[in-house]
C-alpha cells in the first residue's frame, strides 16, 4: 500500500523533529530546514528531478551531492535516506512539518487574519497578542489576507478554530434571524 504524502510528511517531520531534539539540535536544524526550504523554492522542480525514477541515477546523484554539500549531521542524514526511498519531492511537506512541531515546542501559534483593508502595524500587534493570550501561547505569528468581499471586521483562523468578527458573516446572520 502506497503512503500519501500528508502521512509519509508527517513520518518523516516527525522523526526528523524527534532525533534532533535527542541531540539537542532543535535549533540548528530548523535554520537549516528553512536553508533547505529556499533552496527547493528557488528551484520548484528539484524534488520531482530527483524523484524521478526515469532519470539517469548518476546525473541525480551529482545533484545530489551538490544539495546535501551544504548540509551536515541530521539533514544531511535525513536528506540522504529521503533521496534513497525516492521521496525528495515530498521534502517541503516534510519541513512544514517539522515545523508546525517546532513553532508548538517554541510555543508560537500559527494562523491567518482576514480583513476587508489591511491591518496597521500597531493593530496587527495588538490582534497578535490577544490572540497568542486566548489560545494560551506566548507569541502568535498571523499570515494576513485582505478581502474586501467581508466588508469589515475580521476572520481569525488557527488551530482547527475560526474566529468570523466580519461584518459580512454578521450580515448574513441577521438575514437567517429575520427569515424565520
């Protein structure tokens, strides 16, 4: 049976996140990671080239050992045994992973802020730390979208919840309520 990539990901971050927390290099692999991230971001097709079956071994092992070059200890490890079971095209889902489990040992909440215009700075900070406050986390980091369709207001999304403050989705609300 053959493994989606969500679970093979979620192997793979996981194991990758728990050895380096034996060896004490939670931090260090992380820069890392996010090195290795640019790199397969720069160059989109990279994972698919050395995953590709039908490609000459030699050719992706010279690229290989031009990537993995740049990296010792655990990623270099990990980037090698990724290679060998064929799987380098799954290596972006992998370090999100790691990363989702990093950000919950840091304690920083990850999540999205929708609002009609785009926030300010200091109303951004502020949403921020009420936000890292509710949800019992010391710092949140909110990736903002701006969609005008909502009117005003905000949508907060994070952790399997949705905060709708919209002015749309209230609306919407007093539509159904007078329906009745």
């Amino acid at each position: 049976m053959k493994l989606d990539k969500n679970t093979v990901a979620k192997r793979y971050g996981k194991a990758l996140y728990e050895l380096a927390a034996e060896k004490g290099q939670i931090e260090d692999v992380y820069k890392e990671l996010l090195a290795l991230r640019d790199i397969f971001e720069a160059v989109p097709d990279l994972g698919n080239i050395l995953s590709n079956r039908r490609l000459n071994l030699q050719e992706k092992r010279s690229i290989m050992n031009n990537l993995v070059e740049n990296f010792d200890g655990i990623v270099h490890d990990t980037l090698e045994i990724i290679f060998q079971y064929g799987r380098m095209y799954d290596l972006l889902l992998i370090i999100d992973e790691y990363e989702k489990r990093y950000d919950e040992h840091k304690e920083i909440l990850l999540g999205t802020v929708t609002s009609a215009i785009p926030l300010k700075k200091e109303q951004k900070a502020k949403l921020t730390a009420n936000i890292a406050q509710k949800f019992g986390y010391k710092t949140a980091n909110l990736q903002e979208n701006v969609d005008p369709s909502i009117v005003g207001g905000i949508i907060v999304e994070t952790k399997d919840r949705v905060i709708d403050g919209s002015i749309k989705t209230q609306i919407e609300n007093l539509r159904k309520e007078l329906s009745k």
